[in-house]
C-alpha cells in the first residue's frame, strides 16, 4: 500500500495549488482526479479574470466581507503573477471598471481606497478613444483598473509541473471507492482497485464533494450550487470591460476570444449541471448588447458553469466564501470562493497541515512546546 502525507482528491484550481505548495514543502502528496483530464469543471470553465478587488470591494453590500473579499483577492492577484507571470495576458491594458448608478460614484471611490485597490477614473471620451465601438453613454463613471485575464491553463501546467517535480503522484480518471479510517479504496477506469493511506485527506473536489462525504462518510455537508453563464465569442475590445453594477455584463480576452460573464447571474440549482438555461444566457447577451450595440455573432456559445457555497447559518444569502471545514477528523474540505481568492485558501491549509504532519528534523519553537495551563 503507499502512503503519503496528504491525500488530495479533486485536481481544479484548489487541489492543483494545494498540491504544489504542500510538495514543496517536502510532504508527499498523491491526487486523486475522477475525470481524465485536470482541472475540466469552473477551474477553466470560467471568465479567467484574475480579480484585484475591484469588482467585490464594491459589488457586496457588507462592507466589512466586501473588504476582505477584496483583499484576499489582491492577496491572491499578487500571489499568482509571481508564481506564473507567463500566463498574464494583456498585461500592458487597463480593463475598464464601468458604473452606471451615478449615486454611488463616491462611495465606490471611498470603498476602492479603504479596500487598497488601485484606479483611475477617466473621461468618456478617452474611453471612446480606448475602444471606440464600445457605447459608454450608460456609464456614470468609468475607471481604468488594475484586474488582468489569466491564461488558467498555463497556470495549471505549471501547478502540476512544479507538483511533479517535487514527488507529487496524480491518480488520473480514479474513483474513490471506500474509506476505512485514513486509508482510501480508488479505481481506475479499467475497474483495477488499490488502496492508498495518508495522515490528512483534503477534498478539493467542488460541487462533487457533498456526494462524495456522503458516499464516504454518511456526513451531509450542507452545499448548494449557483449556476450562472458565459458566453465565449469574437474578442471584442483591446483590454476588458466591466460594469460594477448588477445584472450587467463583464469581460475578459484571451487571444482573440472574449469569455463574458453577467453581474449577480448565479440562479440556485438543485444538482450541478452544466445545462444552459435559455432565458438567462439571453440576459447576457443583450448585456453584451448594452456595451457592443453592433455585436453579432452566429458562431458564439453559451455556457452554464456552477459555483457551490456552503450553507453556514439560517441566513439565506448566498456566500462565496473560502471554507475549510474538518467535518470528520482528519478529513478536510477546502472551497476556495474564486479562482483568485485560492492562494489565500491554501496558504491558510499549508499552515493547518504542516501543524499536524510535523518535521521531526526541525526544532520546535517555545510557542509549539506551549499548553495551556486550562
Ligand atoms: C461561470 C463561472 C465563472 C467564474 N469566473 C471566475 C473568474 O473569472 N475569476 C475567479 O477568480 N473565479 C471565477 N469563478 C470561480 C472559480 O472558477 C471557482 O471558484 C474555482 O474554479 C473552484 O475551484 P475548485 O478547485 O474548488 O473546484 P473545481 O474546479 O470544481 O475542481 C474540483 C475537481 O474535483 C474533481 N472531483 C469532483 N468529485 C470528485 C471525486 N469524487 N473524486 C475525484 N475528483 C473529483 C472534479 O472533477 C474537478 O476536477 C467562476 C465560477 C463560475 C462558475
């Protein structure tokens, strides 16, 4: 039987960068991945817009989780253009950050300043220059930012790359079958089982996680999915634009195609489908419309993706929060809210780990010898 440190199941952005940062720390890391290929759900069905706080120090009506969205995000933002400056794209435009309630022109300034979020407003008429089919008449204020798209592909090769080279092993198209105690039962798609054991096992497994507990565990966890829908076409300006208020559309670029996603979409969905819901990929393109009154495109697809959330309290509202929650000992799952907000997630589960898989070969410091007198 092997046995390794950590055992992670599920490869998207979560369980990819999990693995990366915990080989690197000399843990041995195996991955276990239901489908044939890494990373196939949200982790690239997305808009790669990697996020600086823009859009959520504004969008989120507490002030307080707005903030910290924002700066986990620019924490994240700041974490992934060291780590793999190679897949920024268009690194030398500005996506502009459009507002179309005038009222809250000066409380969206203050936000972005108390948040640590860089901006410019700028004119209509220099944004007409930037992307001249753009129609900016809707826009009360118009402010160049600093979020940037991500090649989320090229982050994962390198995410895997750097796993690899550090001993991390990739069960690929494994199912988990079993769990007894710390040891888990996976098989191939050929039907051959093994069993593999680890210390710690973290289920990075997004909306396949609340199944998967309650295959192993008998333990509901309580999620809830969020789909909501991009529509991938023509690229359609030099650098981003997106509007800051709800029910309005936001894109980014890569290459020569635009991915675009609209404000506040997300629609509760019982089970996670990808099934396109016709009257809301409607809502986006004539979003879409609002911003390119010109644009046409037979050959643009709609897609549907889904988002899970936990259900933390009676409070109904829908929360993307980074979670880790350790409902069965030693077994841990880790959500991480967005894409940009994933470097914050698994920094704070490198912490959580290295605490219980000790290195006998490093000293403790005084505050590990610590126990309370109580
Ligand atoms: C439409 C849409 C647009 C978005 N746009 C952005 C954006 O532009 N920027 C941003 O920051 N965030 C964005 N997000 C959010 C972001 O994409 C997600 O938060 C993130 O990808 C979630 O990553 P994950 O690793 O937790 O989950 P996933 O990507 O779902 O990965 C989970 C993995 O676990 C695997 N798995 C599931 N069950 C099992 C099992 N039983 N055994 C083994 N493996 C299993 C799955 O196959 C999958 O590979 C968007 C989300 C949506 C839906």
């Amino acid at each position: 039987m092997n046995t390794y440190d950590v055992i992670i199941v599920g490869a998207g952005v979560a369980g990819l960068m999990t693995a990366q940062k915990l080989s690197q720390i000399g843990l041995r890391i195996a991955v276990i991945e239901k489908k044939p290929t890494l990373a196939s759900g949200p982790s690239t069905r997305n808009e790669g817009w990697l996020h600086r706080g823009t859009y959520h120090a504004c969008s989120i009506a507490s002030k307080d989780s707005a903030y910290q969205v924002a700066r986990r995000c620019i924490y994240g933002h700041k974490q992934l253009r060291n780590f793999c400056p190679e897949a920024i794209e268009d690194l030398d435009k500005r996506p502009l950050a459009l507002l179309r309630d005038g009222d809250r022109i000066d409380e969206v300034k203050d936000r972005w300043d108390d948040a640590g979020v860089s901006f410019r407003q700028i004119s209509r008429k220099k944004a007409r220059k930037l992307i001249p089919d753009a129609n900016f008449d809707r826009a009360a204020g118009i402010f160049l930012s600093k979020d940037v798209s991500i090649n989320t592909r090229l982050l994962y090769r390198k995410l895997v790359g750097t796993a690899r080279a550090h001993g991390c092993e990739f069960f690929v198209a494994h199912d988990v079958v079993r769990v007894n105690g710390m040891e888990l039962l996976i098989m191939d798609q050929d039907g051959v089982s093994s069993t593999i054991s680890a210390d710690r096992i973290i289920y990075a497994s997004g909306a396949g996680t609340r199944s998967l507990y309650e295959k192993l565990h008998g333990k509901d966890i309580p999620m809830r999915y969020w789909k909501s829908h991009l529509v991938v076409t023509r690229r359609l300006a030099p650098m981003g634009v997106f509007y800051l208020d709800p029910h309005e559309a936001a894109m980014m670029h890569h290459g020569d195609v635009s991915v675009i996603g609209f404000n506040e979409d997300a629609v509760q969905c019982e089970s996670p489908s990808y099934d396109v819901v016709p009257d809301r990929a409607e809502n986006l393109r004539n979003g879409i419309r609002r911003i390119f009154p010109e644009w046409r495109d037979e050959a643009a697809i709609d897609i549907a993706c889904v988002k899970v959330d936990l259900l933390e309290s009676d409070d109904n509202a829908r929360s993307l929060n980074v979670a880790i929650r350790e409902p069965v000992p030693g077994h841990i799952v880790a959500l991480p809210g967005k894409l940009t907000e994933t470097p914050y997630l698994t920094d704070a589960l490198v912490g959580l780990i290295h605490k219980t898989v000790s290195d006998p070969l490093i000293s403790e410091r005084p505050c590990d010898l610590y126990t309370s007198a109580a």
